[in-house]
C-alpha cells in the first residue's frame, strides 16, 4: 500500500469515528427543581406550588393541554378583576369556558413559570377544595412540561424538572433496560406518545388525575374488538356508588416496553370519533380534537415505570421499576412559599 493510500485510509477512519464519539457523550443534565408529590384520597397527583406568592397545591393533570384555576380561588390570589373573555372554543367537564386570564408566576419548586394562561373552572364558582389544610387552585396541565425536561418518578412520589437539552445520547441518568418512543404535542399542548394496546397502535397520554388507566370505548369496540358486554369484562361500582364502570385486562407494549394484565377502564368520550386519519403519530387518535386521547395510563401503571419527558428531542423514555417494588411510604408534603432562583416561561426554548 502507497504511503498516500496509508494516510487517506487513516484519515477516513478517524472521520468515521469522530460522530460515534460524538454520539457516545453523556447528556449534561441542567436541573431546575426536583420535589417530592403527593396523592390526594381519589388518586390524583398534587404538586407543591406558589401562585403570585400563595402557596398550595395544583393537581398534576398531565393527561389534559389545558390549565385552569377554580374561580373560588380568584379573590384570594388578588386576580378577580384579570379575567377576560376566552379566544378558544374550550369546555371543562362538559362546560364551555367563558373567561381566562393571564398568571404573573405560577412556582413550581424553583422553576418560575412566568405569564401563563388560565382558564377560569365554569362549573361551581364557589367550589374552593383544600389538601391538608391548604387551597388547591386548579389544575397544573402537560402544557407547562413543553418548555421543560421532566422526570416522572411515582414509585418514589418524586418530579423534577431540567432545562431543555438536545442530547446526543440518552438523557436517562438511571439504572435500567430503557425504551424510547416519540413524544408529540397537539396545538394544546397535551403530551401525547404512541402505545401498543392489544397490538393496536394507540395515542395516549400520562394520566396523573386517577389510578385508572382508561380507553375510549368506541375505540375498544371498533379497533379492539370488545365492548362492555364483551367476555372477560368486568363491571365494578365506583367510590360514590353512583357509577358502575367496565374493566378489561389488556396487554400493552411499546417497543420493548411490555405490561401484561393491564386493567383499563372503557369509559365513553362523546366528542372522541378514533381514527388514524391525519395523524402525525400514525396511531389511532380522536378525529379532530385536541386536548385529549383515546387511551391515557393511569397512577397504577405510572408507579411502575420511571418516566423522562425530552421536549426537544421530543422523546419519552420508559424504566420498568417493577410492580413488586417494595412500596414507598407517603410523603407529608406541605409547599413552602420562598425566593424563586431559576425561570421556565414560555420563552424558555428560545
């Protein structure tokens, strides 16, 4: 071989390895905040806040785009005179949303959320709803997640939040067989990723309001194949005794990702029509409607897996923790009201 045919074929190899190199470096990982949650007596998430310097809780909804506060609150918060009317056909519960407004700082730890839009809660305008001695403004939505990294840890009743980092390998820090799908948001912001139910490619999206894990039941009917006067289904009252739901074990997967015997509720959504046209996924999601899925996992399955939110990458990775863990005690969590010393507004992926 020519001394000249030596150098280029060394050249080339040192050029071929440099992007695997490159791909190899560890994720620099810039936390915000991190902070242990709690879980109210129906099975919601409820995280620590400070709103305009009052401190209490926000449901964690991560399974819903749109944020609200219940009017009840709006006094107290010195924000009654700031609501105006709504630019978006939206409804909570069933109710059409008429007023929003603008929240100077929504704390989160000590990641700020400064300027966000609200919607003002229709129903029930007196309804003021405390946790353990302290108000629960409204709801925290998977929109606030589009400007941050999150990690989901509910096997240990722990959030944290990172700044957003395009990484060239994994950002998962933790020990564990990791599994990566891609991680899609609608125009409300809500978090969505596909998921195998039964072999079927279904959107869904993290349910941190309930224990339950739900599907849509005109999709379970028209895709799946059951019903709920299908065999193997079975019929439940829930707390209240006022509503008798339809469980059914099904098996879920997404690449690698394998949960078998998972029960999932059917519940009917009226304005969800299943369909796999013109979705960016390539899952079956709800024709023509944003702010929600056809299929969202609930507390139950979230504390088995460990979850990292990678809005940049647009990623979501899963850990299986495992179902036998041994389980973590409650923790009493009381939110702190204090100096803020790190920001994650709308402009933060700017």
């Amino acid at each position: 071989m020519s001394r000249m045919l030596r150098v280029l074929c060394a050249w080339l190899v040192a050029a071929l390895a440099v992007p695997a190199i490159a791909a190899a470096r560890p994720c620099e990982l810039k936390q915000i905040s991190a902070m242990e949650v709690a879980v109210g007596p129906n099975g919601a998430v409820l995280v620590p806040v400070t709103i305009e310097g009052h401190a209490g809780f926000m449901v964690l909804r991560l399974d819903s785009g749109l944020p609200w506060l219940y009017q009840g609150y709006l006094e107290e918060l010195g924000l009654q005179k700031a609501t105006r009317g709504v630019v978006i056909d939206a409804h909570i519960n069933g109710h059409k949303v008429e007023r929003e407004l603008r929240v100077k700082s929504t704390r989160l730890g000590l990641a700020d959320f400064t300027d966000w839009n609200y919607l003002v809660l229709p129903e029930n305008p007196a309804m003021r709803p405390r946790f353990r001695g302290y108000p629960v403004y409204g709801t925290m939505s998977s929109v606030f997640m589009n400007v941050v990294d999150m990690e989901l840890n509910l096997a240990e009743n722990r959030i944290a939040l990172f700044r957003p980092n395009r990484c060239d390998s994994t950002p998962v820090y933790w020990e564990g067989e990791v599994t990566a799908v891609p991680l899609y948001t609608d125009r409300s912001g809500l978090m969505i990723f596909p998921m195998e139910v039964e072999g079927t490619r279904i959107e869904a999206s993290l349910n941190t309001t309930t224990p339950m894990s739900v599907i849509a039941s005109k999709l379970a009917k028209r895709y799946l194949g059951f019903d709920a006067s299908s065999p193997g289904i079975e019929h439940q009252t829930l707390p209240g005794g006022r509503e008798v739901a339809s469980f059914r074990a099904v098996s879920l997967t997404s690449k690698g990702l394998g949960i078998h015997n998972a029960r999932v509720m059917l519940r009917d959504f009226d304005k969800c029509d299943p369909t796999i046209s013109g979705k960016e996924s390539g899952a079956i999601g709800c024709r023509d409607m944003y702010g929600m899925t056809p299929f969202s996992i609930g507390t139950d399955l979230l504390k088995q897996l460990r979850i990292f939110a990678s809005v940049v990458d647009r990623k979501i990775y899963f850990t299986r923790v495992g179902s036998a863990a041994a389980p973590v005690p409650a923790p009493d969590v009381r939110p702190v009201a204090g100096p803020a010393d790190a920001r994650a507004g709308p402009d933060a992926l700017k």
